[in-house]
C-alpha cells in the first residue's frame, strides 16, 4: 500500500509532457476585424463592417471598385506561424459568378526582388470565390516558396498579400487563423 502511494505521488508529480500544437487544437487568430484599430495591420480598399460576418461581430470590407486599388497587404501580421498546421479565413463575395483571386506569401529568406523574379515567395495564384460564404484553407507544412527549391520559412514570415480580380465589387474577409489539430468550436466562424 504505502509503495501505491509513493508511485501515485510520483505519477502526479512528473512533468507534464510538451505538447505541440496539434495535439492541444491551439489557434493564433492574426486578425478577425473587430475593431477599427485592425485597420493599421493592413493596407488596401478597406473598412470594418458589420454587415457579413462570419465570426464575431464585424468583418473587413473590401470596397474593390477601384481597378487599381485591388490588392490587400499586411506587413505587421504575428510573424512566427510555424507549430501551425494551416492558413485558413473567410471571404464573403457579393458577386454573381465565379472570381479569381490570388494569394503571395513572403518570408525573411528572400528580398522583395528575390520573391518577384526567383519566385522566393509562397504564390497561391488561383483562389476562386463562389458568390456567398467562402473558406480557404492552405496548407502551410507543405508549402514551398514558387520557385519550388525550399519550403516557405514559417518561422520567419514578413508580408501577406491577397489579390482580387474584377467584377466583385465588395467582398467581406473574416476570421483570418492558424490553427493546429482540432480547432475549437469558438474559432470556427459561420460559413
């Protein structure tokens, strides 16, 4: 008996294993647009709304009729995305048809120059919105810079930028994330 109770002190005295992020469901939410101060991390067309929302209670709008101005950019996102397994946020579009728009992923290893003309840079260059609620998902372990000679530096990331194609006038993001394993209901959104 007294040996039972010196194990079991021991067992539950031991240090907790390190769990990495996939066995605890972490999420690192780099942006879900609930205040006007979101407005700082990004450069582009846009407000916060309260219009369509997928989670919480605003979402950025993207006002994208201006030919010109059709492209958003933040430089001032968490950096350090790796322990993540996945880049996911909403989109709502209020187009009729079918869109194309475009992703760019930067990181510290490859200069402006170097990411533009040696493809040193992550390029998802096809993200299609469906009018309505859209969910992407990328995929980051897997993730290699366009030239396709190493994997995007997700300790190290300095810029992300999302483009958009013609015709959809407005569209809403939301609920920009990093989560690992089994996300929690709470960050899941509405789409």
């Amino acid at each position: 008996l007294m040996l039972s109770v010196i194990l079991l002190a021991l067992a539950c005295s031991a240090p907790t294993p390190n769990r990495n992020a996939a066995e605890t469901g972490k999420v690192l939410v780099l942006d879900d647009f609930e205040n006007e101060s979101s407005l700082e991390s990004w450069d582009g067309p846009a407000s916060i709304s309260t219009e369509k929302v997928a989670h919480g209670g605003s979402a950025l709008h993207l006002d994208l009729s201006d030919r010109t101005r059709r492209r958003l950019v933040s430089e001032t996102l968490p950096s350090d995305w790796s322990g993540y397994e996945v880049l996911r946020f909403d989109i709502f579009s209020s187009g009729a048809s079918v869109n194309v728009g475009g992703m760019q992923i930067y990181d510290e290893l490859g200069s402006d120059e170097d990411a533009e003309a040696h493809g040193q840079s992550y390029r998802g260059s096809k993200l299609f919105l469906n009018p309505g609620w859209n969910r992407f998902e990328f995929m980051l372990e897997e993730a290699m810079v366009e030239e396709g000679n190493r994997p995007l530096e997700l300790s190290a990331i300095r810029r992300l930028v999302l483009t958009f194609g013609g015709g959809l006038g407005e569209i809403y993001l939301d609920n920009v994330r990093l989560p690992s394993g089994p996300a929690p209901e709470s960050s899941a959104g509405n789409t």
